[in-house]
C-alpha cells in the first residue's frame, strides 16, 4: 500500500497524517520539490471525494460475478 500527500510548506515543521494500517509499521517519508505547477484546486477536489468516501463501508467484489444472461432474461 502507497501514501501520497502533496502539501506547500509555509514552516520549517509540518505533520503528517499517515492512514490507520501503517500505525506500528516502518514507514519510509520523502521530501522532494515539485517542479511543476500543482492545480490546487484539483489536489482540494482529491481530497474532499477521498473524504466523502472514506465514510461508506469497503465492499469485497473479488469473488463477485456477473452473469449477462441472467441479468438481460427479461421474459422469465
């Protein structure tokens, strides 16, 4: 699993929140200027759908079918 956050420095210090599954874990932080322009307003609208969706419960689809017969047997 990968963590990124874009911040804009405006101290020497800063805090990082990390997510729940990297508490008791090694962690590597690095540090390194973007060179090109970053859309705020995107990185804003990234963070808010990561917030809204983070509430809703995380659903295993790994095992799920679709069946396309089924779903389109319309005269049964």
């Amino acid at each position: 699993m990968m963590y990124t956050k874009t911040i804009i420095p405006t101290k020497e210090n800063h805090t990082v929140e990390v997510p729940e599954e990297f508490f008791g874990k090694k962690i590597l932080v690095t540090v390194e200027p973007i060179e090109k322009e970053v859309d705020l307003s995107y990185l804003e609208k990234v963070e808010l759908v990561e917030k809204t969706f983070a509430s809703y419960k995380k659903v295993d689809l790994t095992n799920f079918i679709f069946d396309r017969e089924e779903a389109n047997n319309f005269d049964e």
